[in-house]
C-alpha cells in the first residue's frame, strides 16, 4: 500500500461562516466559478429554474428565475464574462 504525499494537510483546512452563503433556494444542480482573476463570483441554479450570483466573501446574493424548469447547465462566454 503506498501513502500519497501531499503538502496540504486537511486538518487545517476550515470554513468560515462568512464564506457560506445560500445562492439559491433548494437543491443546486449547476454551479460555475466566474473564470476572473479580479473577482470571486459563484454563479448556481437550481432545480426550480433560479440563477443566483454571488460574490464570494459579500453578503449581497442576486437571484434571478429565468426558467420553470430545472438549470441544466451555466456557461460564461470565454471573450466577454458579462455573458452568462
């Protein structure tokens, strides 16, 4: 049996309660990281049909109900990141 080296230990790994937030109501069935080194943004949708963009360590969440169905995928547009 082989031990796998790692150089990060998983006991001092911890979340914070101001890096938690409920992005959208109930079940998440897609999220995505905005790909931006200037921002931390989390984008999930749920199986509502709710899109909810977080900036990650704000309090402020934008929730959005573009469908009646279920969030089937989130992509952002690789040459203009406005573009979800």
């Amino acid at each position: 049996k082989k031990k796998i080296e790692c150089s990060l230990e998983l006991e001092s790994l911890s979340l914070d309660p101001e890096n938690i937030a409920r992005v959208v109501p109930g079940r998440i069935t897609q999220m995505q990281f905005c790909p931006s080194n200037d921002i931390k943004m989390v984008v999930a949708g749920n199986k509502f049909g709710d899109i909810g963009f977080w900036n990650a360590g704000q309090s402020e969440i934008f929730l959005y109900h573009p469908h009646q169905a279920p969030i089937s995928g989130i992509l952002f547009q690789p040459h203009c990141l406005s573009k979800v």
